[in-house]
C-alpha cells in the first residue's frame, strides 16, 4: 500500500493498455493503492465518456446494495467486520454473477416487505373491527342518542318514526376534537357522536410506528346526514367498519373477526421468520458488497480518464 503523505516522491509515466486487459490492469494498480491518475478527458463531458454506462450499473448495484442494509438495519441485523478481510476485484464473469444475485435478493427481500406490510395491515384493520364491536354495545344500549335526536327533531324534512341510521369507525385520537367540531356544525347538531378510546396503541404498518385511535359511532337521522357525514368521516382520514344493529349478530361477527386475527398473528410470525432467515443469510455478504462495488466503480471512473487510441 502506498504512502498516505502527498509529500512523498513520485514518478510521472505513462502507461499504454490493451483496452482489453485495461479492468484487469487497473485493479491490480488498485490493489497495490500506488498509483495516482490523470484525467486526459478533461474537456468531455462525464455522460458522453466511453464506461458511462458501466458506471450506471455499478450505481444500481450500489442502490440494491443499500437497499438490503437498510432492511438489515431495520431488523436490528448486525453484518461482519471486514477490516482484516477485504475482497479483491472481481473480474467480468464475477461481476454479471453479482448482479444476478443482487437483483435476487433485492427481489426476494421486497416481496418479504410488502407481503408483510400487507399482512400488518389486515391485522390492524382487524384490530380496529374488533374494538368497534367490542364497544359498541355499550353505546347501543345507551338511549340518549335517541332522545337527543328526537328533542332536536332530526333532519328537516325526516319523518319522526322513522329509524336511526349510525355510522361505525375508527379515527385517530388527534383529529378526534375537529372531527366532533366539523359533524356538529354540518349537522347543526343533529347528530350524536359516542366515542371510546382503544387502550392499546396500533402500530403502522409502515412506518412502524404507534398510533393512538379512538372508535366512534355517529347517530343520525336521514340520507342526507348519512352522506354528509361520511364525507366528513373520509375527510378526516376515519376508517369505518360494518356494524350490525342487532347483539346476536354483533357477537357472532366478533368471534369470527377473533378467529381471523389469531390465525393471521401465525401467518404473521411465519413471514417474520422467514424474513429473518433471508436476512441473516445475506448479513454476511453485504459488506463484501459494498466494498466490491465501489472497486468496480472507481475502476470504471478510473478508465474514463483514459485517451483511447483507435
């Protein structure tokens, strides 16, 4: 390895390669870490050079690349030290065979991702369905709803015997106090709000994160209100769920949602399992990685400066 120190002695030479044997060259110059370049392509622009499109690849195999740490990393999986075993150049063959691997596992730890992103959503989704049943017994049973609506007389034109309509949801616990403000002052308070929070937070599929949500039931007489409510609802980023009027029905459809989530918590744990697998397996081959792509490059760009006699 050369000297760290720009005062050490150097030889200006110049050196004629066979473009074939160029990549080869250059690495072994690379690995000796001897020999400093010149650009002779100063005045041509970096995208009309001759190895532009090698180094393009080489950029996507260093997206793949961290793409895969960034998994790594989200997973809490630790990759190997490298610092007294640092891989050499690979040659063409070496490299072709790279990329396969890298768009394989690029592919099959995304395909992990989603399915699993997709597989949380369904269970927060569950979640929430199940805390709207859970507690909307209670507001069913409670009869000031009624007798609110029937003091302020409803929706103009509604006819008094005429059935309560409700919607069912679930909205985050910040928009709650604007979302009670907006259905009020549409309404003109003709529709009674019942809210419960959800004791334990959910978590985003996404983001990972915990979000505090609140199940509500609004009250309501008429189409109109219906629709105007369900704007407001959207509008606020609610998400509303099926709930039968009647108890037997309630219960029934809440020990099937129950049943759902827990085969889904094993569908679950099965794709965290395999997930983890794939990801410890390539844990110790990431760092190899990046250190080989970034040798692949730096030749490329290397060669770039390069004046080609033809």
């Amino acid at each position: 390895m050369g000297a760290m120190f720009r005062s050490e002695q150097m030889d200006l030479v110049q050196l004629l390669i066979q473009p074939e044997a160029a990549y080869s060259s250059l690495a072994e110059l690379g690995e000796l870490g001897i020999a400093q370049f010149r650009d002779l392509n100063a005045d041509v622009n970096v995208f009309q050079r001759k190895y532009t499109s090698e180094i393009r690849r080489c950029e996507e195999m260093a997206r793949k690349v961290a793409v895969i740490r960034r998994e790594l990393t989200k997973d809490e999986v630790t990759t190997p030290d490298l610092s007294d075993n640092i891989p050499r150049t690979p040659n063409s063959r070496e490299i072709i065979d790279l990329e396969a691997a890298l768009e394989k596992t690029e592919n099959e730890i995304m395909e992990l991702s989603e399915n699993s992103h997709a597989l949380l959503q369904n269970f927060m989704e569950l979640t929430e369905l199940k805390n709207v049943l859970e507690n909307t017994q209670g507001f069913f049973s409670d009869k000031s709803a009624a007798q609110n609506l029937e003091a302020t007389g409803g929706e103009p034109g509604a006819s008094d015997n005429k059935p309560l309509g409700f919607v069912a949801g679930v909205i985050p616990r910040e928009r709650i106090i604007g979302f009670e403000r907006m259905l009020w002052r549409v309404s003109r308070g003709n529709v009674f709000l019942r809210q419960a929070p959800i004791d334990k937070p959910l978590t985003d599929p996404r983001t990972g994160d915990e979000i505090y949500k609140i199940v509500f039931v609004a009250f309501f007489q008429g189409e109109q209100l219906k629709s105007r409510v369900k704007k407001i609802c959207s509008g606020y980023h609610a998400s509303l769920y099926p709930c039968p009027n009647e108890y037997a029905e309630r219960d029934e459809m809440l020990a099937g949602v129950r049943t759902r989530i827990e085969d889904l918590n094993m569908v679950i744990n099965q794709t965290k399992d395999q997930r983890q697998r794939v990801l410890m397996s390539v844990a110790k081959e990431v760092p190899k990685w990046e250190i080989i792509v970034k040798k692949i490059k730096a030749i490329y760009h290397t060669m770039n400066m390069f004046s080609v006699d033809v």
